[in-house]
C-alpha cells in the first residue's frame, strides 16, 4: 500500500493529522540539527571544506541515500514502522503518535541546546515505544521481536564503529609511513570530502528511512488503517524528508559539529579520513541487515576509536562523558516524556 501526494495534501485538512504530520517533520528537523552535523563534522575540523559547502554536499547526498537505498531496501523503514503496536483504534493511535513526536521535539532540542549531539534513532524508539505503552497499557505494546534489533543496533554502532576506527587509522598510519607528506596531505584532503560524503549518504540511508516509517504509520492511521502490514514508500516523501533534514543541517548544524569535530578530538586529515570511512562501513552493514542504529553513535565512537589510535588522552573524555550520560538517559528520557504526554493527548483529545 502507498499514498500519492494528492491524498497527502488532501489528508492535511484532518487537523489531528495536520499536527502529527507538523510534529514529524519537526522531530525530522531536528534531525538535521543533531545527527545530519556528524557527517560532515570531520571534514569541517581537519579544514577540509567549509561549513557552507560542507551542509551542502550534506544535504545533497543525504537525498541521495535516501532515494537509493530506500529502493534498493527498505527494511529499517519496516523495523520502525512494526517496532509499536498502537492497537485497532485508529484515531487514538494517531493521537499517541502525535504525543510520540512531540516529546522527541522536546528531548532533542534541549540536547542540542546544549550542543551534544544526542541520537535522534534511539529518541525516535524510545518515544514511539512509551506512547505505545501508554495507550495499551503495558508491555503489550511493544513488538519485541523488532525491538531487539535497537540492541543490536546499539552493540553495531558503539563497539564496532570503534574498532573499526581504531584499525583504519592504524592501516593509513602504517601504509603511508614513508610517503611525503605533502603528498599525503593533499590526497587526504580530497579523500576526507569523499569520505563525508559516503557519511552524508548513510546518514540519509539510516535516518531518512526510519522517519519515513513513522510517516506512513501516520498516514494510515490518519485513514482509519490501523491494521496495514505491507507499504512502498513515495518518491515525493523522500524528496520531502530529505529537504527537511537538509533546512535542520543549514540552521543548526555548527554546535554539533564543534563538539562532535573539534572538541571531543583534535583531528588531521587522515584521521578524519579513517573515522568516516568506519563510520560509513558501520552504517552500510546495518543498513543491509535492516538494523535501526544511531548515526551519532556510529560517527563518534569512530572518532574516540581514531583518537585512541594515537593515545587515550587524545580523546576528550569530559566531551565523551557527556555524550554517554545523554545516550544513556535517551531511552527512558524520551520514553517517560512519551509515555506521559500521550497519556495526556488521550485524554484531552
């Protein structure tokens, strides 16, 4: 099932539907404020490009991750999409959809007020995951053969995405030990830009498919279908995401990228280099296997892995501690701040 662009915008006179759609794309502005800033983050500290250029090429690809693999497999956009479990009542599941969106408005805006770059995935979860509790009541609501696939996400993007940079950088390091350094320095220079936009494009890969999930969730419910399994995404909802994150990246994007980029970790070309490259390969790994990660994890525990290549007080551990404390308080943050805004929702709608 799938819906053309037409019946969206005739849809919008719903004005239950009118906000949970103002609500997504707002949680896919914000995005671009927290998680879209990560690709482009090295690039922009080792002075590889520019912050304009680089929030261009940005939002360039991330259309293009978002268009391309979401044909080739959209299995993230499913897992998202199959996570919950809003019940049969169609018009008090948007309802708590709508709560749902509201509070990862607030949980993420407040994190990015303070300039740490908190994952908009696992927000997105764990406010989907509160409301559903909310509405059912219990556990019920949630489907725990998708949710462990957040956990397997979360193992992906931490432990791997530092290993894997840790080990890169080690192979660059070793292979161009004798080459000359300005030759070294101008071939990274234009592999750091290649190597953020293979970030820019995973982003969108990742990201833009779990949002897209929760819109079509919205645009059924909005008709009354609480019980669609199978859907295809619209070419006109990706053109629509995309150019939301990109706006989100353009207008926020530079307190993530100091403290993501030039804060937690003091980066050369080759070290920026090596952290989107594991990033990338992080990120297309999960991608294939249909697994929800946090972009923000993967991109900067390649940065701590870079980091700690070189020795362990390279590495900003106060930044990182901040991070970690956000990460971890994401999950029942956001999840008790949808849980009781939809309970409030129900009720005075």
């Amino acid at each position: 099932m799938t819906i053309s662009l037409t019946d969206f915008l005739n849809q919008l006179a719903n004005p239950v539907f009118f906000v949970t759609t103002a609500l997504t794309l707002g949680v896919i502005l914000v995005n671009g404020w927290t998680d879209a800033p990560n690709a482009i983050a090295t690039c922009v500290s080792t002075r590889s490009m520019n912050v304009r250029k680089a929030i261009l090429m940005a939002a360039v690809f991330n259309f293009f991750g978002v268009l391309i693999m979401t044909v080739l497999n959209a299995t993230v956009a499913h897992t998202i999409y199959r996570m919950v479990d809003f019940g049969g009542d169609a018009r008090v599941a948007l309802i708590a959809l709508c709560a749902a969106m509201f509070a990862i408005v607030l949980w993420a805006t407040a994190a990015w007020r303070f300039g740490i770059p908190t994952s908009e995935s696992h927000a997105l979860i764990a406010g989907l995951s509160g409301a559903a509790i909310a509405l059912q009541g219990g556990l019920s609501g949630i489907n725990l053969s998708e949710w462990v696939k957040v956990i397997y996400g979360l193992v992906l993007s931490t432990a791997l995405g530092f290993a894997v940079g840790y080990f890169i950088v080690k192979a660059v390091e070793t292979a161009f030990y004798n080459v000359d350094r300005t030759y070294a320095y101008g071939l990274f220079k234009n592999a750091q830009v290649a190597a953020a936009a293979g970030m820019a494009f995973m982003h969108g890969a990742q990201d833009g498919q779990k949002f897209m999930g929760v819109f079509m969730l919205g645009l059924f419910l909005s008709n009354g279908r609480a019980d669609v399994g199978v859907f295809v995404i619209p070419v006109w909802l990706m053109v629509l995401c995309s150019l939301v994150m990109a706006f989100g990246t353009s207008i926020g994007g530079y307190r993530i990228i100091k403290s993501v980029g030039m804060d937690m970790v003091k980066l050369e070309k080759h070290q920026g280099f090596a952290a989107d490259l594991a990033a990338v390969f992080c990120l297309l790994l999960a991608s294939v296997w249909g697994l929800p990660v946090s972009t923000t994890h993967t991109k900067t525990t390649s940065i701590m892995g870079v980091g700690a290549a070189r020795r362990l007080s390279c590495v900003n551990w106060k930044i990182v501690g901040e991070m970690i404390m956000t990460w971890i308080l994401t999950f029942p943050g956001c999840g008790l701040i949808g849980y009781f805004m939809a309970w409030l929702f129900i009720r005075i709608f």
